[in-house]
C-alpha cells in the first residue's frame, strides 16, 4: 500500500527530506505522495520514516493504492535499478508529472 497525507497536515516538512524514494513533494496547499514512488519504506527501512517523524499524525496507508509487501518491494527493486541506469548514463532524475 502507498502512504497518504491528509488534509491535517501542517506544512512543516520533517517528511519530505525522510522519504528515501523522494515521492514526497509540496502540493498545491499540503504535501502528497506520489503512490508510483512510495514503497513506505520497503527496502529501505523497517517502518515508514514520513509516518515515524510526522508530528501531527497525518499519514496513513492510501486505500485506494492497496498494495502488498511484495509488491512494495518489487517497486522499490524497480526503482532502485531506475535509479542505477540513470546515475550510470548521468540522467537526472525521471519526473513523475506530478509536480516534484
């Protein structure tokens, strides 16, 4: 399952820096997760770093991005190699469309 923020959120990025498949970014008025980007955490941490640093408690599993264990760390394995392939030919980063 991707993580979600809520309307709850307060603006106060301690989750965006956190987030190790940078699918945090700052929306129109609060911060999103990019649910092609969220793995929360699998392969990377035990738990969610967003949800464990979250001061106002805004950040729960996105239900309508159910996903399972295995198919969060199949996604992080996709992106890691993504990522692998653009750091070996010097690309930048592939932008997700969704505005960070």
């Amino acid at each position: 399952m991707a993580l979600m923020i809520t309307d709850e959120c307060i603006n106060c990025d301690v989750c965006e820096p956190e987030c190790p498949n940078q699918a945090i970014y700052l929306g129109p008025e609060i911060y999103q997760i990019d649910p092609a980007k969220c793995t929360e955490c699998v392969g990377h941490f035990d738990e969610p770093q967003c949800v464990q640093v979250c001061p106002v408690s805004c950040i729960p599993v996105d239900p309508q991005h159910v996903e399972s264990r295995e198919s969060l760390w199949q996604k992080y394995q996709r992106l890691a190699a993504q990522a692998r392939e653009e750091a070996a030919v010097g690309a930048p980063p592939a932008s997700s469309g969704t505005g960070g």
